[in-house]
C-alpha cells in the first residue's frame, strides 16, 4: 500500500464499523481475563505487528 494513500468518503462507514468490532472484542477479552490495559495494548501491538513485518494485504478483488 503506498503511502500517500487515503481512505475515500464512501470507507468511513466500513472503517467506523471494523473499529467497534475491535474494540468491543478487546474489552470482551480484557473482561474475561482480567487484565490490565497493558495486557491488551500488547495483544493489539502483536496484531498490528503482523501488518507491519509481513505487509500482509487481502485483496478481495483479486479473488
């Protein structure tokens, strides 16, 4: 992905929608196992790692 690149208008819904899935699903972990935030900030942090050392890209319309 280069890195100029920018969400259009017609993402926001979409982008809004894939936030509160991950942040409800963090506060359901982090209630189930009573951890800290600092828990859950290092099983964000391994997520976005993967992103980050494997550029991981999904391309639907490619399929």
């Amino acid at each position: 992905m280069a890195s100029d690149w920018e969400p259009k208008e017609e993402h926001q819904a979409i982008i809004a929608r894939s936030l509160e899935f991950i942040f409800d699903e963090l506060a359901e972990l982090q209630e189930a196992l009573h951890c800290p935030n600092s828990f859950i900030v290092e099983i964000a942090n391994k997520v976005i790692s993967e992103y980050k050392t494997n550029q991981i890209t999904i391309r639907r319309d490619e399929e």
